[in-house]
C-alpha cells in the first residue's frame, strides 16, 4: 500500500490528508488521536451521535460563534464541568 498526499486541503483543515489505497486519512498528532479515542471509549453512542449531528449542522450553518473545550468535552462526556 502506498501514500499519496492530497493535491488540495481544506483551508480550515490544520491536518494532512493523504490516501492510502482508496481511503483519504488525516495525519494527527497522537495525543489528539488517543484523545478521540478515550471520548469514544467513555461518551455514550447517543452523546457521540448527537453532538455529530450538531456539529454537522454547526458546520452547514457557517460556523457561527465559537466553542471552548471544555463546553465541547463537558457537552461529550455528560458533566457539569
């Protein structure tokens, strides 16, 4: 199998894509993939699910206002942070 990097990116994308075979990837750094993966291993499907869509409206709507970490995580995890 072998990479080849994007001829474009996203302008607001601050990652790489590449493709590997048929699929696109982004290149992380690890402590943001380790981190996305201990949300999926503790947020409940429902809360993954909602806040995807969310996002995906926030996104179809331009991206009004902006969020802190720590509303977006406590809005993941279900906490009163």
């Amino acid at each position: 199998m072998s990479a080849q990097a994007a001829d474009h990116s996203e302008p607001a994308e601050p990652y790489e894509i590449i493709h590997l075979g048929g699929e696109a990837a982004a290149i992380v750094p690890l402590a943001e993939l380790r981190r996305l993966r201990a949300v999926e291993r503790y947020a409940s499907p429902e809360a993954l699910e909602a806040t995807l869509a969310a996002h995906d409206e926030w996104l179809a709507a331009g991206c009004p206002g902006a969020r802190s970490h720590e509303d977006v995580m406590a809005e993941l995890l279900g906490s009163d942070q």
